[in-house]
C-alpha cells in the first residue's frame, strides 16, 4: 500500500498544482483503515489465514467514499481473528500491544487502529465497533485504553454505516459494524 499511497500523494499535489484547487476535504490526508475494509488489490484477511493472497477486487463503500474525499490509504491494521475478542492478535499478524506498555493490549477489533494513533503513526484512523455494551466495543475500549489524551471517536448508527464492501465471513460482524474514525492532536 506504501507505494500507492505515495503514488496518489503525487497526483493529488499535481491536481492541486496544476488546478489550484483539492479533490475535497481530506486532500492529501494520510489515513489508516482496519483491515476490515475491502481495498482493491489488498487482502482484507480479518486474521483468517485462508484469505491470504485473496485480494479483494472492489472497495468498501466507505473507501470509495474517503478516497472520492482526497484521502490517501497508506495501511491496512492489524485485527484479530474474525473480529470477536478484545485484543488485536491473530496468527498471520501476531498481537498488537500498546505502544505506551507493551505489556498491555492495545484495545479491541481496532486496536491496531489504536496503537498506530497512539504511536503517533496516523493523523486519522477508520475502525469498526460492534458493542453494545461497554465491554465489547472496540472504539470506546481503543479510546480508554490507549489513546489517554487524545480521545476522539465518532460512533454513527448502524444504519448509517455501509456494510457493502467487508470480507467473506465477517456478515454478523459488517452487519453489526458502526464506522468511526479517532484523531490524535
């Protein structure tokens, strides 16, 4: 993805060079997303090792949707197997730790989201949280947990998240998905 992402940096200082003007809100702004996302071209493995080398060959809506709004996509995070336990650990990608206490889980699904924030690797990261209640949910216990001072979440309803665009075998956890980008200052 790195070599993309720095490819569509240069058409978009061209765009503007050229135009003087931006593709939109998020011109230029590097952004990570969860590797929940479909991305053309990339795996969306969710942690399952039989969807390795499986590239999806359409994008989440959403990535339409930020990519349309000037984003560049530069990282896919780490998840954990099939999305469901509160930690980021699986057995292609190994075990996201909090990068202020490797000792310490970086958070739920999005914990790979959390951590690359905390570390001060992205500006802006894109997760999913499927909790209804305080325990399970993936943005609120990557917020509390790792990013202490900087603690930004917007949770949209279920309905207003697409579901289009998730890998095969996450259904129950797309159709449950609430979208929710986490900012550091």
């Amino acid at each position: 993805m790195f070599d993309k992402a720095i490819a569509r940096a240069r058409q978009l200082d061209e765009y503007h060079r050229k135009t003087g003007r931006t593709k939109g809100p998020f011109h230029g702004l590097p952004i990570s997303i969860k590797d929940n996302f479909n991305v053309i071209g990339h795996d969306s493995t969710v942690g399952f090792t039989s969807l390795v080398n499986d590239p999806a060959t359409y994008n989440s809506t959403l990535i339409d949707l930020l990519l349309d709004a000037g984003a560049v996509l530069y990282v896919k995070t780490n998840v954990p197997t099939a999305m469901m336990i509160a930690e980021s650990v699986n057995n292609l990608f190994g075990r996201t730790v909090n990068p202020r206490n490797r000792n310490l889980t970086s958070g739920g699904s999005s914990g790979g989201e959390s951590a690359l924030i905390a570390f001060g690797a992205s500006r802006l990261g894109v997760g999913t949280d499927i909790g209804k209640t305080r325990s399970s949910s993936s943005v609120r216990i990557r917020s509390n947990r790792v990013i202490e001072e900087a603690r930004y979440a917007f949770l949209p309803h279920a309905q207003a998240s697409s579901q289009l665009g998730h890998p095969r075998g996450v259904s129950l956890t797309s159709k449950l998905a609430l979208v929710s980008p986490a900012k550091r200052p």
